[in-house]
C-alpha cells in the first residue's frame, strides 16, 4: 500500500469534493481516499500492484480537475 | 480537442453573451436565426466544462451542481429559451471564476505561511560553502546563515550571535537575540548578525514543516455543522431532480420546473462552513495560534470554564529574586556577595541570583575561594579572606549562628510562597534573599482579557506546595486553585469542573500535564513550538510563550462560528426566497442563477472578513 497526495487546481465547489471522492471510491486498488477541500489536496491510499499513481491521476483529470503535482 | 484556458473561455463567452444581448435587442427581441446562432454560441463556450463535468461524473453516478444546470440548459434550448440558456452557463462560468478567485484570498494566510519557508541553505562541505536546497541539508551539517536570510534547519547555534525574527513560528514580530546553545528554528530570519548552526533537524521533520503541515490538515478538519451540511447535500442534489419532475408532472410548466432545478443549487450552503473555518485557522496560523481543525474552532468558541498550569504557564517557570533584605550593608553588596559566592553553582537559585545581580550590572567578575556546596543546605564560601554563607536554617544551624532574630521575616516570606535563602558570615546574618517563580508578565491581563470574554471560572492546577499555589492565585486573583496534586489528581479535578461549569479547556506547557491535555474538553499547550509532545497532543496550540493570545484564541474562535452561522443563515435565506419567487414566477431562470452565484460569493467575502480579525480586547 502506498500513500500518494495529489496536488489540485483550487478547488471551488464542494460537490467536486463529492464527484472525486465518489470516482475514488469505485476505482479498484484505492483502499482509502480523502478530498481536503480547503487544501486544495486528494490522499490516496492504494494497492500499486493495481493501479498506479499515474493512472489514479488521469481519471482525476479525466473528471475535469488539473493535477499540479504529486507527492 | 483544441485547449482554451478558462480565462480565455471567459473572455470568449463575454464577447458572445453581450453580442447575443445586442442583436436580441435590435431584433425586437425576435429570435431570429442570427440571435439564436449567437446565444447557442455563448452556450456552448461557456457550457462544455459544465456539460463535460455533469458527464463525467454521472459515469460514477455522482449528480452534482453541473448536473442540474445541464439538465436546465438542454430543457431551455429544446423549449426555445436560448436567451436563458446562453445566460445560465455564461453565469454559471462567471460565479466558478470568481468564487476561484475569492476562495483563493481567502486561503491565502495559510498559502503565505508556505511561502515563508526557506528556498536555500548554506552549508560547509569539505571545507567549502555550498549552497544547496534545504531538503538536502543532512542531520548534523554546519549551516551559515548571514543577515537578511533564512534560517534552513533547527539547530544549535555554534557560532556567533543575531537577533532573529521568529515571526514564523511564533507570529511574535519583536527580534529576539540568540547566541551560543541556543535553538534556532527554520523558517526564521536573521535580522542582524551571523550564525553557524548546527542542523538537529532538517525538511520534514523542522519544528516549521510540521506546522504548516499540521495548519494544512486542520483547515480541513470538518466542523460538525459541516458534516451535516455534506450529509444534507448527497441526498438533497437528487431530491430537487426528483422535485422539478413532480412539478412537472403537477403544472405540465416546463420553465418553472428548470428554474426550480437551477435555483436549488446549494452552492452557498454546502460552502458556508468551509470558508469561515479556513479564514479563522488562517488568521491564527498567522498569529501564532494553531486551532486544529473546525470542530475544536467550534468547541474554543463554547468554552465556560478555564484550568490552568501553573508552573511554566501562569509562571515563567524559572525562579527569580522577588525582594533582598540586608542588615549591615545595602542590597546590592548583599546581591552582589551573594553572586560571587554562587558564581559556581548549578542551582536554580544560584542561577536566579547570578541573573538579578547581572541585571543590575554589579560587578559579579570575582571568584569566590574554596566554595564547597552543602547538599541540601547551601554552600560557604571564602571572599577577600573572609568565611560566608549562603543557605537556609540548616546551614546557619550547623555553623552555630543564631537565626531566631529572623524567623519573623522567614515564616512571613514562605507564607507567601518564597523561598528566602540567608546570606551571613562566621558571626550573624547579613541579609535574606527571597526568590519564587516569577509570574508572567501578561498572565494579569490575559486573565482580565478571559473575564471580558465571559469565561466563567478560571482555575489553577499544580504540583506545587499549597502556599506557592495560594501566592499566585490571590496575585492573579484566581477564582480557585488546587495545589499539591499528582497528574492522576488533575484529571479527576478536571471531570469535577467539567460537571460543574460545562465545557473545560486545559492549558498547560505539555510537558508535564499531557493526561490533563487529553481529557480535558479542549487541550491547549502554550510555547508549543519545539516541544513535539505539546504540538501532538493539544488541539490549540500557542506557538509562543505568549499566554495572552488565549483570550485572542478564543475571540477568534467566536468570530468564526459567529461567520460561519451568519453564511448559514444567509445561505437558508437566499435559497427559501428564491424557492418562493419561483413558485410565484417572478424569478427566471437567468435571474435566479445570477442571484445564486451572487449568494455564493457574498459567503465567501464574508468568510474573507475573518482574515482581518484581531485581538480587541488585548489592545484596549
């Protein structure tokens, strides 16, 4: 398992922090995620052997939001 | 697909809705083929993030904000509507933008915090200075640090001495002066001198990366009303679908039911919390203050009733010299003697005379001969060829002086809590020196602060004896104090205050009290920067030793439930009147839009409003 945090464009509606959170929840390999809405972050705990952070990463941009980094 | 940027979308979408507006006009408000070219145009400009939004998240059956308006807009053009639909997604795009904008101000103390921390460091490598990022400092590397920048690790100073601006970490803007030994912390800046430190502790684990990281995590800590709101929102988005569709069905009025789709977004409700809270962390980040997270800011706000450590809170926790009373010489030959013979002494109330005598700048540069210290009694000492004393009745005692001519002044001094220490030759007592834990400077404001923010009752726990205890809190004017206690003791007295006076806060220095930190409602650690213990187990932290920004603590917390109710409210309000001018027709599609977007950002501005909030009482 590892822990990645995604660095987000700034977040503006909180139903963003719903439809991220949601796409997580049903993506396989993510054991555990966390939107922080105010931080502007996504924390994704995940199976790598699964899906990779990269992946993880497109289908968060594929919902319309722009990944600035990850860590 | 060709790549716009949002500016560039929003500049785009500008030209087209005012142009559809114009040619609407000119043409009599006809919709002529040329007008509904525009306003389709406008639509799809500004609609396709939306539209694209609302798609993408259906896929994982999410049904947002997005949602709603696509399913308005696409009813708008099908029944004809263009001019609403043109204006809904042009507004729409507007409000995002600037909600962006505003959210970003509004978060800015926290992103101002990030932007102190240091960019360079230099340090000696074989020899030679290098300068490197601060993540590849190594524990242990000897860092230089010249006026007018950042200090990049915590450390110990090796050489040198400056006065620094440890703003960062304490939000105390005063330079305070640092030399040999002394910790340093990252993210400080030099204002005059030059250092070489030696790094403890470097990147993530510098006592600076880890507030920022714990301010980053708290802002999104989420208050209770909060996580009610969220709760509110996953069912309530769905259920206004399910409402336009029996409105419709009712009035077979296809506008009334999309206006009510567009109208119902609850933008300015679910963001409502969030906003106030980021605002008020913020500007307590920015002061030294760390709240973590919404729940503790809500539960700050509440607090009846205030125990206190004594010890290193209320007190320095260091003891000085409170009076000197000589008999054969003035007080300062008596200091003066008295430092002399301590000049060896580890004691802390050798130290604490050496300190007064230095304060007043006798010349201590003499050393005593054969000072020989007496456990447990004091030490002797030989100056300029002659014996002395320095110590208590014991010492006096065993050394055949007759001290019952003092006793007077001795039992009056430990009735309020002192220490008086003798000081005398082979023959009598020369003086007494008397010394306590000194109470801070601002402790007798910061109580008079707590009493104009209404706390109820204010209490001072401590290990200490019952008359040290009884000393301070009659000077403090305290309204109970529980002395002698273990760290079992505390706790208990703490549950019995909970019961009385509802919710307790504990304020301690964390090292010694972290039991009572943790079961107490709310745990507050004051000096907390460098203490690790403190800065975990507390839910606020006081960076600095500054005990006065409690009562700023606790205003600030006010002022934020206060903002976070007023959005609320406001959010509630906005959204039953436009429910209402819906269901009476005199509110359209484009109007309510334009008024809910407006709602949002009103929120977020007063949100903002909390960034500016400072201690009045403290200043009056």
């Amino acid at each position: 398992m590892t822990t990645k945090t995604f660095q987000m464009e700034t977040l503006t509606c909180p139903s963003c922090v719903a439809k991220i959170e949601g796409m997580l929840k049903r993506t396989k390999g993510v054991e555990e995620s966390e939107v922080l809405f105010n931080a502007s972050k996504v924390k994704v705990t995940f199976d790598e052997s699964v899906i990779s952070a990269e992946t993880i990463q497109e289908n968060i941009e594929k919902l319309g939001f722009e990944v600035l980094g990850v860590k | 697909m060709l790549k716009i940027t949002k500016g560039r979308r929003m500049i785009l979408g500008g030209i087209l809705v005012v142009l559809s507006f114009i040619s609407h006009r000119l043409s009599g408000m006809e919709y002529t083929p040329v007008v509904i070219t525009l306003m389709l145009a406008t639509t799809i400009v500004a609609g396709t993030p939306i539209f694209r939004n609302a798609f993408q998240a259906a896929r994982y059956r999410i049904i947002g904000i997005d949602a709603l308006v696509t399913i308005a807009v696409t009813g708008a053009v099908i029944i004809g509507e263009f001019w609403e639909a043109a204006a809904v997604t042009f507004l729409f795009m507007l409000g995002d933008y600037l909600e962006s904008r505003t959210l970003e101000k509004t978060r800015s103390s926290i992103k101002s915090l990030l932007d102190l921390a240091p960019d360079i460091a230099r340090v000696r490598r074989d020899g030679k200075e290098v300068e490197i990022s601060p993540d590849e400092v190594i524990q242990g590397d000897i860092v230089i640090v010249r006026p007018g920048e950042k200090i990049s690790v915590d450390g110990t100073i090796i050489e040198g001495n400056a006065h620094i601006n440890q703003a960062a970490i304490t939000g105390e803007s005063l330079p305070v002066s640092k030399s040999g030994d002394d910790t340093v912390f990252s993210g400080t800046i030099i204002e005059s001198g030059y250092l070489l430190i030696r790094a403890d502790k470097v990147g993530d684990d510098t006592t600076f990366a880890r507030i920022l990281q714990m301010v980053e995590e708290a802002q999104d800590k989420k208050a209770k009303t909060q996580k009610f709101l969220e709760r509110f929102s996953r069912y309530y988005t769905p259920g206004i679908i399910v409402l336009s569709i029996l409105l419709f069905l009712i009035t077979k009025d296809l506008v009334l039911s999309l206006t009510l789709l567009v109208i119902a977004c609850p933008g300015a409700l679910v963001i409502s919390t969030p906003v106030s809270i980021v605002a008020g962390i913020g500007n307590g980040a920015r002061n030294g203050v760390l709240v973590k997270g919404g729940e503790i800011m809500e539960k700050l706000g509440t607090v009846k009733a205030l125990a206190f450590d004594k010890t290193g809170t209320l007190t320095i926790g260091k003891p000085g010299v409170t009076k000197v009373k000589a008999y054969t010489m003035s007080e300062e030959e008596l200091l003066r003697l008295a430092a002399i013979g301590e000049s060896y002494s580890e004691h802390p109330l050798g130290r604490a005379i050496i300190q007064k005598a230095e304060e007043l700048n006798l010349d201590i540069n003499v050393v005593p001969e054969d000072a020989e210290i007496i456990m447990g009694q004091g030490l002797t000492f030989y100056f300029e060829g002659k014996k002395y004393l320095i110590g208590n009745r014991k010492l006096f005692q065993n050394a055949g002086i007759d001290t019952t001519e003092y006793e007077e002044h001795l039992q009056a001094e430990e009735e309020q809590g002192q220490t008086a220490v003798m000081v005398g030759d082979e023959e009598r007592v020369l003086g007494i020196i008397s010394l306590a834990d000194i109470v801070r400077e601002d402790a007798k404001k910061m109580i008079a602060d707590l009493r104009a923010v209404g706390i109820r009752h204010i209490a001072m726990l401590t290990g200490d004896n019952k008359l040290a205890a009884k000393a301070i809190a009659d000077k403090l004017g305290l309204d109970a104090n529980y002395a002698e206690l273990l760290p079992e003791d505390k706790v208990r007295i703490l549950g019995e205050l909970q019961e009385k006076y509802g919710r307790v806060a504990m304020i301690g220095d964390g090292i010694n009290d972290a039991p009572a930190l943790a079961s107490a409602d709310l745990g507050i650690a004051i000096g907390g920067a460098g203490t690790d213990v403190a800065m975990e187990t507390a839910d606020v932290v006081l960076m600095s030793a500054e005990i006065k920004k409690l009562a700023y603590a606790i205003g600030l917390s006010r002022a934020t439930v206060r903002n976070m109710k007023q959005n609320i409210y406001f959010a509630i309000a906005v959204a039953g009147i436009l429910l209402a001018g819906v269901l009476v027709k005199t509110v359209n599609l484009s109007i309510g839009m334009l008024i809910h977007e407006l709602s949002v950002l009103l929120v977020i501005i007063n949100a903002a409003r909390l960034l500016r909030y400072k201690a009045r009482s403290s200043n009056r």
